[in-house]
C-alpha cells in the first residue's frame, strides 16, 4: 500500500488534513487507531466518530497498520501530543521522510516540544511543524485558511513540502522558526482554557479581550527565552492561533475552560471526551518551565491552579484582577 502523503491520526484534525490533501485527487494514507474509523472512512467515506459533518474523498485510504506508511515520503503526524513519541517509535521510516508535526503541546514528564520528541525518537528524519489558525470542519468543508509551515531544514525542505501540501484554499506562510511555531501553539492551548472560564463566568467580552491581550504578553516572554522569534509568535502560529482559540467554543480548550467556568471538575468534563484539550495536559508543564526560567505566567498558573482544583474559577479571577498595577510592556 503507498500513497503521495500520508496522515497518523484520524482524529477531527487528521481527518480534516487528510480530506485538504485528497481534495484535488492525491492518494492519503489515513492511519487511526479505531477499527470502526478504519471501516466507515473506507466503506462510507465518513468519520462519523470524530468529524460526521465532513464528506471525503475516495482517494483517501485509512488503515489501522502503521507499516503500510513505511515507504510514504511525506508523513503529518496529528496524534495526541502526549502519545508522539511511542507513535513514532512504531512508525516505519526512512531518512529521506519528511516528518510534518500537526500536535500543539508539550510532553508531560519531560518538559520537550514536540519537535525534541520526534528528533529524539526520529533522528535521521527532516522535520517541519504545521500550525495555524485552523478549525478541523472548516478545513475540510474547504473553507480559506493561512497556516505557518516551520521548516527545519530550512528552504529546500520547503520547497518540496509546500508543492505537496499547498491547496487553494489552504495558504502556507515559510517560516524556520520551528521553537517559535510550536511555543504558540502550546501556548495558546492553556490560554483558551482561561478565555473559555471568563465566557463560563459571563464576565463579558471586555474581559475576554483583555485576557487574550495579556496572554499574548506571556506567550511573548515564554517564547523569547526559549529561542522564539518574535515575528513568528505575532503571526499565524502564534497571535492567529490565540485569537482563533480563544474565541470559540468549536475549541476544545475553550470549551473545557467554559465547562470549568460554569462549575464544572476538571475531572468530569475531561472523561466524558473522546477528544483531548491539549491544554490540561500542557499547562502544568508550562507553569513548571516558566517557574524554573524565572517567567512570569500569573494567566497560566491561574489555569493550573484551576484545573488542580486548587481554587475555584472565580477566586482564580479575582488573584489576576488583585495584582500590583503595573505599566503596559510588550514584553
């Protein structure tokens, strides 16, 4: 079995990829770990588990074997960010695949960006990160989106990925800033668990504004001290992604923040999903980095605090609203 792309992940995200990709007649290889999504992406051309309003291609073929991806040169890879590395562990390569990173987090436990999982796990890989603004049923509904692709290596690498996964209407920006790519991304998770508290609470949308613009400020300062541009954080991968994120409740980080607003445990909300809010998992490690690099994150310890269950949403409020006033920076 072969394929041009192929896909690890048949979750809404994946599925949508794949469908972007299929949309002119290229062959995708969709991997998911469900049997039944396995046999209704083939039979009925549908997800029904993970993205039932999408209707796809017949040139995407799923399976539930990762070997059947050993010889695909280009290879997204959209499973959950905690499981990246033992999927990566099973996975077939060759030194000459592109490895293209769609998960947004950081590992719990060790603290690595997804792009440290996959060079530890996959070094002799080429490596490049996918992060945007993106909603999985408007990217398969064929809807206009903007996307960064951080390259590792650099313009070449970019060169033969963007002609391969480039469509009309899905636009790619070149960057190689693959830290600044994946900061925002993880960033902006833990960030729109908190806008989602502040819809949950019905503080209005002052407030909401006010917290996507103070989070960015802590996007910014995390991102700076790890290595990250500045450029890339204020563009589509990262000041794009929080807007989107933080806007929604078609974001599963925002509407698990809304649930926990409203009263709900952390607990509850997340063993009733079947997808995951990568946020709850990144946050703690977020915070645990920012404390350690000396980085004021009060907007993420909040979000900690709350999903610990440590204090309730409305206490966490009310420590950020207490703060020392201070003069406006950028940083």
């Amino acid at each position: 079995m072969s394929a041009a792309l192929g896909v690890v992940g048949a979750g809404a995200w994946g599925t949508a990829l794949a469908q972007m990709l299929a949309q002119d007649g290229t062959d995708v290889l969709l991997w998911a770990r469900e049997p039944e999504v396995v046999a209704a992406i083939n039979a009925e051309h549908r997800n029904p588990v993970f993205l039932p309003s999408a209707s796809l291609s017949r040139s995407i073929v799923a399976t539930g074997n990762l070997g059947d991806l050993a010889d695909t040169p280009t290879v997204l890879l959209v499973t959950p960010a905690q499981h990246l590395g033992r999927i990566l562990a099973e996975l077939p390569r060759t030194e000459e695949c592109d490895l293209v990173l769609c998960s947004k987090g950081i590992e719990a436990g060790s603290g690595r960006l997804m792009a440290q999982v996959a060079h530890d796990a996959a070094p002799d890989c080429r490596l490049a990160v996918l992060s945007g603004p993106t909603f999985a049923h408007e990217v398969a509904a064929g809807l206009p989106t903007a996307v960064t692709l951080a390259c590792a290596g650099g313009e070449e690498q970019w060169g033969r990925l963007s002609v391969a996964m480039a469509r009309p209407s899905f636009r790619l920006y070149y960057s190689d800033d693959v830290t600044g790519a994946e900061i925002g991304g993880a960033v902006k998770n833990v960030l729109a668990i908190a806008c989602g508290v502040v819809d949950g609470l019905q503080l209005g949308q002052n407030a909401r504004a006010a917290l996507i613009s103070r989070g960015f400020a802590e996007m910014l300062r995390f991102g700076l001290v790890l290595g990250a541009r500045a450029e890339t954080l204020s563009g589509l991968s990262g000041l794009g992604d929080l807007v989107l994120t933080c806007s929604s409740t078609a974001s599963r980080n925002y509407s698990l923040g809304k649930a926990l607003g409203e009263g709900a445990a952390t607990a509850d909300v997340l063993a009733n999903r079947s997808t995951v809010a990568e946020g709850a998992h990144t946050a703690p490690v977020l915070a645990g980095i920012a404390v350690d690099r000396g980085i004021d994150m009060p907007i993420v310890a909040g979000v900690c605090a709350l999903l610990k269950g440590e204090a309730p949403a409305r206490e966490v409020v009310a420590r950020l609203l207490a703060r020392p006033l201070r003069a406006e920076r950028g940083d």
